[in-house]
C-alpha cells in the first residue's frame, strides 16, 4: 500500500512537471532519466522491496481462506536461483505473497488470457494512432479511457425480419435482456440501426419502425463498456513471472514503469489543452516500448 501511494503521487508529480515545462516552452520533449522522477522511484522501491525480500525468502506467512478455495501455505524457503530470486521479489513489490497460490478447482489462471488481451488493446492503439493525434485532448482522453481501466468495444447485433429485437430500451440502452442468444447484453447502447447513426431514443426507435414496415432485418450495431483486462496487468505480470521458468524476460520493473508512465501521460494529454500533441507524442513512445515487452511475456507461454 505505501509503495502504491509514493507511485501514485510521484505519477502526478511527473504530470504537473511536464505541463508546466510544456506550457513554458522551456523543456526538450525529449525525455530523460532526470527529466521524471521515475528512475528515482525505481530506486526507492527496489531498496524497499529488496529489504521485503530477505524476510519474505526465509518465512512466508500462512494466510488461507476456506470459503475462496485459495490457501498460502507456511514455508521455509532454503536455496534459490537468482531468478527465483528476481521473481519473488517482484512478487513482494505487488504486494503478493511468493508462494504457490491454488486456483479454484477447474479455474484458468486469468494472466494467461488478460496479458495476450492487454497486449491486442496496446496494438490497437498503436494501429489508430493517426486518428488519436488528430483528436489532440479527446484523443488522450480515449487513451486514457482505455488505461484506465475501461474497455469499449462496438459489437453487431442481428435481428431477422420478423423476428423480437430480444431487449427492452431506455436512453438507446438496453435495461432487459428476452433473447441473449443474439447476443445483448444490459447496458449496451445502440449507436447505429442498419447503417444509419443515432442520437436518441426517439430516432432509434423510427428507425427499427421503418424497418420493420419495410420487412427489412435489422442489424445493430451497440457499444458495450467494461472492466478492462488492464485493470490488474500488474497482478497478471507477476503472476506470469513466478509461474513462467524462462530466463529472457523483460525487467517486470521496467515493463510497469512504462505502464504507469503511459497513464500518467495519457492523463495529462487529456486535460493539458494545447500541451496534448506534445505529451502524445510522448505516450506513443511509452506504448510503442511497452508492445515488444508484453510481446515477449506472452510468447513465452502461447
């Protein structure tokens, strides 16, 4: 916890420092080890979660809980390789104990679906970057979005002539679901009735009646809003670390820092007004470092 706080304020610091030089004109925007404070954090937590290690390498505490299936078990660890080291220190950093934790039974670990998933939402990124720019502000605010942990995703919905449309409505956002096999899901919003865009209630509505006077089908096309894979990336990674026995994976360290530091960017490229095309420009480097990083972890167990 206290080493989520010095992260969490030193990621503001960095954002309020980069603004003010933007604003003054009075910094590269090349950025360097001395230019954030993150090469400083690095340090504190290394030394910090190091001294966590010692003691965490010769006892782990038991802690269980019979009602989740999840128990950690008392150890004592004996001898251990530098990279077992390396990895239950990591583990230590996240705030995770280092010993084997028992999934449910039947369970998948969920790192080994949200870490390939973090890693597709990053290159799509990467792949609209053209438009992001343009957007200046509201494209940081999109990446933001997305870094924060919310995943936005435009789904088609198919409705044969005829047919139920299988949902009940308000504001264009579903309140009901009669028919989820055609795959509605509540507070899906519709945005578009058979190519057509929408902004109300009223105009979604003349739309699926001028379909069905016609005897048209209708096809939907409605945007779901949910947790994304990213919101525990750092849990995921550490979990992969302690699991995986490859000796070529990137520093976990580095790969969270450029993690945070994306967020810390993508946060003030979405509020800096005339800064954003400068601190965009940054968090695409931030990203485009970070992609071959996740690339690397998750071809080392697909």
């Amino acid at each position: 916890a206290i080493l989520a706080q010095i992260e969490e304020h030193t990621a503001m610091t960095c954002v309020a420092k980069r603004l003010a030089e933007l604003q003054h004109g009075s910094a590269s925007v090349k950025r360097n080890a001395t230019h954030c404070p993150y090469s400083r954090l690095r340090r504190t937590r290394c030394w910090m979660s190091s001294a966590l290690a010692v003691f965490m390498l010769s006892v782990t505490p038991w802690a269980g809980r019979s009602d989740c299936g999840a128990h950690v078990a008392f150890s004592t660890q004996t001898t251990e390789s530098h990279v077992g080291v390396l990895r239950r220190n990591a583990a230590v950093w996240a705030g995770i104990a280092p010993a084997l934790v028992t999934w449910s039974a039947g369970g998948t670990e969920p790192w080994r679906k949200e870490i390939p998933q973090t890693l597709e939402i990053l290159k799509g990124l990467q792949r609209d970057w053209p438009e992001i720019t343009k957007r200046g502000q509201k494209g940081g605010g999109r990446v933001r979005k997305v870094l924060d942990f919310t995943l936005i995703e435009n789904l088609s919905i198919s409705v044969a002539n005829g047919t139920p449309i299988g949902a009940t409505f308000r504001n264009r956002i579903v309140t009901s679901v009669e028919r989820p096999e055609l795959g509605w899901q509540p507070k899906d919003q519709v945005q578009t009735v058979n190519g057509a865009a929408v902004k109300s209630q009223v105009a979604m509505q003349q739309r699926i009646d001028e379909a069905k006077a016609s005897s048209k089908p209708l096809e939907l096309v409605v945007e779901r809003r949910s947790q994304s894979p990213i919101d525990d990336i750092e849990r995921d990674l550490v979990q992969a670390y302690m699991k995986l026995d490859v000796e070529n994976l990137p520093d976990i360290d580095e790969v969270i820092s450029h993690l945070n530091a994306a967020r810390a960017l993508a946060f003030g490229a979405s509020s800096s007004g005339r800064s954003s095309s400068e601190m965009l420009e940054e968090l695409k480097t931030e990203i485009d470092m970070l992609i071959p990083q996740l690339d690397v972890v998750v071809k080392a167990f697909q």
